[in-house]
C-alpha cells in the first residue's frame, strides 16, 4: 500500500477542489462525486512540482477573523475610492511607496499583497528581487509613514501570527 | 415574493450598477495608469458582489433553495483581480509608463538611469 502522502500531497487542496466541482456542477450524484474525486487526487498530483512549500495554519480561528476583517475593509475601500473617483474638486495624492516586508514565506506575501490590492486606495505593484519589499502604489496620502503602519498592524501581523509562528 | 425582500434585492442590484459604473468611470477618467488600476480593482469588485448576491437572493426566494454558485463567482473574483491588478501595474513599471507630476515618491524602476541594461538573475530561497 502506497503511504497517503505519496497520493494525497495537499489535502486541504483536493478537498477544496472536490467541493467546488460539486458546486459548479450543482450535484451530488454518485457520478459527479467519483469524477471529482479522481480530478482532486490527480490535478494536485500533476501540478505540485509548481508548488512552493506551503506553510501550515497555525491558528485557524485567527484566520477566519482575519477573512472577515479584510472583507469589511473591502467594503470601506470602494466607498472611499467611489467618492474619490465620483467627486468633481477631487485633490487626489497618489504616492508611490516602499513597504518594507517583516513576512518571509512567499505564499504569506503573496496573501498580503492580494490584501493590499483589495484594500483603500492601495495597489501593490511589484515585490523587489530579494523579497525584502513590496512597491505599493496609493491613491491618495497624507502621510507615509501612517499607512505603512496600518498596513503593518492591521495585515501583516495577523498574518504573521497565523502562518508563520 | 414579500416587499421586503424585493426592497432589498432592488437596493443591492441598484447600488452594484452604481459602484461598476463608478469604477468604469475611474477607468476612463483618471490621469494616468497606476491611479486608473485603483478602479477595477476596488469599486468594480464591490459593484459585481453587490449584484451576485442580489442575484442569490433573487432565484432564493423564487426558487424557495440557495444557490452557492454565486459565491463561487465572487471567489474567483477575489482570488484574480488582485493578481492581475499586481501584473498590471509591474508591467506599467516595466514600460516605465508616465506618471503624474504631482506623484511623490520615485521607485527605482522608473528611474531610467539606475536600471540596467542585463536583467538580474532571481535570487531563489531554495525552494519553488
């Protein structure tokens, strides 16, 4: 018998790939839930070589708050955007910042700049070669050094607290 | 189907086309490209959720069971626009596209002057 991990490399993954197939098909016939099993063991087999190594979930609950967090500031987000966009006398001040990165995992900073990108007024636009700092673009700041502060309270410590401690 | 979910369903429907237009309009109207990325990938996001929950809860009450494919939407929505947002704007960077005068702050890739000519190899960690 071959040992579960030589099979089943990622299994939060194949569990994930699994539920959404039965979703997107809208049925849970034998058929549907023997073809997404075969596709959730094979799909992860074939393509984990393009995986970095994956950090595990130290706290999931932490996780779960931090979700709900990034969604009501999503909200907040294009509200702010809409008015800056929306209003007429509009004195938008776009910044162009280098956030220096206290994550070391990739799959961490990929997480946070996916935050960032969906969060006030900010973009991320290029993580630098050595990975020690993320570009930010921001559409309208006053003061540099605050947001570099929000982003690291309110993103990168939760972040770090669940991944990589 | 009650007045009070109608009411609801109507709101978010409206407040959805609002948000998408604003974001389309940001598109059109803003100076230059980094700041005209900050639409799509903000209000049009919130514009397009708006409306598939509307939807959600329209075939809800019509039908009389949720649908979860909706959600699967906003998912994917969520998981790419970011990604593409990030290509977006490193490629602009690699373009060396203009910027507002009034932008603060120069990265180093848009100073012409410090970037050479040879691409620098990537310093991999190890693992990947």
């Amino acid at each position: 018998m071959i040992a579960p991990r030589a099979w089943l490399p990622t299994p939060v993954l194949s569990l994930l790939l699994l539920l959404v197939w039965l979703l997107l098909v809208r049925s849970f016939a034998f058929g549907q839930i023997v073809l997404s099993g075969a596709l959730a063991i094979l799909i992860p087999l074939l393509t984990h070589r393009f995986w970095d190594a994956r950090p595990r979930i130290g706290k999931p609950l932490k996780l779960l708050r931090f979700a709900f967090r990034v969604l009501g500031d999503i909200v907040i987000a294009n509200f702010e955007v809409a008015y800056l966009i929306a209003n007429p006398w509009r004195k938008v001040k776009p910044h162009f910042i280098e956030y220096p990165l206290m994550l070391e995992e990739r799959f961490t900073i990929t997480l946070l700049a996916s935050t960032i990108s969906l969060t006030p007024g900010t973009v991320s636009a290029n993580l630098r070669m050595d990975g020690k700092s993320l570009l930010i673009h921001a559409l309208d700041v006053d003061d540099e050094d605050a947001l570099i502060a929000q982003i690291r309270e309110r993103y990168e410590r939760p972040l770090k607290e669940i991944y990589e401690c | 189907m009650s007045f009070f979910v109608e009411a609801l369903i109507s709101l978010l429907l409206v407040a959805g086309g609002i948000f998408v237009f604003i974001g389309s309009l940001g598109l059109a109207h803003l100076r230059d490209f980094y700041m005209r990325l900050h639409g799509p990938t903000k209000a049009t996001t919130l514009g397009i959720g708006c409306m598939l929950v509307a939807s959600m809860g329209y075939f809800w009450s019509i039908d009389g069971k949720p649908d979860v494919q909706e959600l699967l939407i906003t998912l994917f929505l969520f998981i790419t626009a970011p990604v593409s947002a990030h290509l977006l704007a490193k490629t602009g960077l690699h373009m060396q596209l203009k910027h507002v005068d009034k932008t603060q702050g120069k990265p180093v890739e848009l100073r012409s002057e410090e970037v050479g000519e040879k691409p620098v190899p990537h310093p991999d960690k190890g693992h990947g």
